[in-house]
C-alpha cells in the first residue's frame, strides 16, 4: 500500500487548533463493535498498521490517528511536542469522536502518551472508560532502553537540530532495518512510504523536538510508572522478543509492576511487530 492510498481511508480533524489525520472505521450497521484506539510509535505514523487495519476492523471500531508532527498531521514548528500535550490532543479526539468506551492499544512512543492518560485515569479526571491497556514493545523504563546512536543525537539540546538537517533516507533504511528481526520483511518501497510521511510538510525540520518525548520519559518516570503500578485497568503485554531497543527486560519488569497483567512473547520479531510479523500480532491481539 502506498501513503496516498493509506490517506484516502482517513480524512482531517480539528482539535486544539491543529488538523489531525485521523482514520475511523466506524460502521454504523454495527453498533456493538467494540472501541480500540492506537497510539502509533516513532519516528513513523499510523501507516505502520495498514496490514492489520482490515482483519483489527472485523472485530473493533478502530480509531487510528497522527500524533501531531507525524505523518499527515500538522506539523507546526512553534510547538514543544510534548508528550503531555500528546495525550491532551488523543483525549480532544476521542471526546470529539464521542467515544465513551475504550480498549487503548499503545506501541513505542504511544505507550508514553498511554501512561499519561493512564495516570489521569487514575485520578478520575476523565470521562472515558478504558476497557483494556494493551502495550507493546515500548521503552517504558527508559533506563533499561538500547537507543540506537541516531537518538541520541537528534536529543541532544544543541546538536540535534542540526543532526536533523542532516538526516536522509539512507540513513533512516539502515536504522529501521537494525530493528528488524529479519530484515527482509521490510522492502526499500515501504520505507520510502514511511520516509516519505516523516519527511512531509517540513517535518525533517522538527523532528529534534519529536525527539526530545526520550527526556520526557526520565522528567515524568515516577509518575508514568507510578500510573502503571496503580491501575487497575486490565493489561495485555505484546512483545517482541527480538527487540534491540525496547528490550525484554522492559516487557518482564512492567509485568511485574502492572497488577492485572498477561504478558505475550512474540518470537523471532523486532521493534515493528505489526508490519514484520502481521498474522503473530493479530492472533494475540484478538485472543
């Protein structure tokens, strides 16, 4: 599938002053579907799922979206890119979308924007049910992440704006092929799709400030993990194994933490664990 043709099943909405792309299957013959919202990763966007949209839209009312700065969203550069304000746009969203019942499905840099949310949860400062949490394959305990040299530089205070100049799809195919547990399950057409998105409306120009969600996840450890050991929402744990950046160690420490949790190894499948292993991720999410 190519990125246009991905952009043709969403269409734009309006929230806090931004437009967002936003894909909703929502089926009006079929009220009793089930809510699952995505909270796609970095540095890509929702198209990381577009193999497993047909068969996840079967069984749920799936609402996927660009997190503002990715993909077809807007991209503006007068924004902090915060992972808090993430979570408040997701929150707008859904609230616009009337959603009142949830299962909130999160991979990568969406697990952060997940435990925000889950922590006002927590509080009771929402007025969304969250069915179930279903994490995947991010560095939620940051200090136990492998960041890959690339992320490093692009957070660097000083260095990174220019570390972002210089960023170009060479550099980005080596870097998404190193976390593949087999590389061959993923062909230069697709990551130029995905260069392609990262790189629209200037967003090489930004992508330093997306970044920077790495020191996010240090500034606010204790109360994104704290969120994780109080909830008492249902947890499924999806994970590669073969992850070089979210490591296992990550997987069997927060299924430790979370105290309604079932943790679900994945074999053999790196960091992108719904477009290397499509049929694998799909048989645990709908078990």
């Amino acid at each position: 599938m190519t990125s246009n043709e991905w952009k043709s099943k969403g269409n734009f909405i309006q929230v806090n002053n931004n437009r967002l792309f936003v894909i909703d299957t929502n089926n009006d013959s079929n009220t009793s579907q089930k809510s699952m919202v995505i909270l796609h990763g970095y540095p890509t966007s929702s198209f990381d799922y577009y193999k497993v949209l047909p068969e996840l839209s079967k069984n749920y009312r799936l609402i996927l979206h660009d997190h503002l700065g990715f993909g077809f969203s807007d991209k503006p550069k007068d924004v902090n890119y915060s992972l808090v304000t993430q979570a408040d746009i997701a929150l707008e969203l859904w609230r616009q979308l009337g959603l009142k019942k949830i299962y909130l499905f999160a991979h990568d840099y969406g697990t952060s924007v997940a435990t925000e949310i889950i922590a006002r949860y927590n509080a009771n400062e929402l007025d969304i049910e969250i069915e179930q949490l279903i994490l995947t394959n991010g560095s939620i305990h940051i200090e136990l992440s492998q960041l890959r040299t690339i992320q490093k530089l692009l957070k660097h205070k000083f260095l990174g704006k220019y570390v972002a100049k210089l960023t170009n799809f060479p550099i980005f195919r080596k870097n998404m092929k190193n976390i593949y547990f087999d590389s061959s399950k993923v062909t230069d057409n697709e990551l130029k799709e995905m260069w392609k998105l990262i790189e629209l409306n200037g967003g090489r120009k930004i992508i330093h400030k997306l970044t920077q969600y790495i020191n996010e996840r240090y500034t606010y450890w204790d109360r994104w993990i704290g969120a994780l050991k109080e909830t008492q929402i249902p947890t499924k744990i999806i994970w590669a194994k073969n992850d070089p950046i979210a490591v296992p160690a990550i997987a069997k420490l927060i299924g430790k933490e979370i105290p309604n949790n079932t943790l679900f190894w994945m074999e053999n499948t790196g960091h992108f664990l719904m477009l290397e292993n499509p049929k694998g991720f799909m048989k645990l999410i709908l078990k």
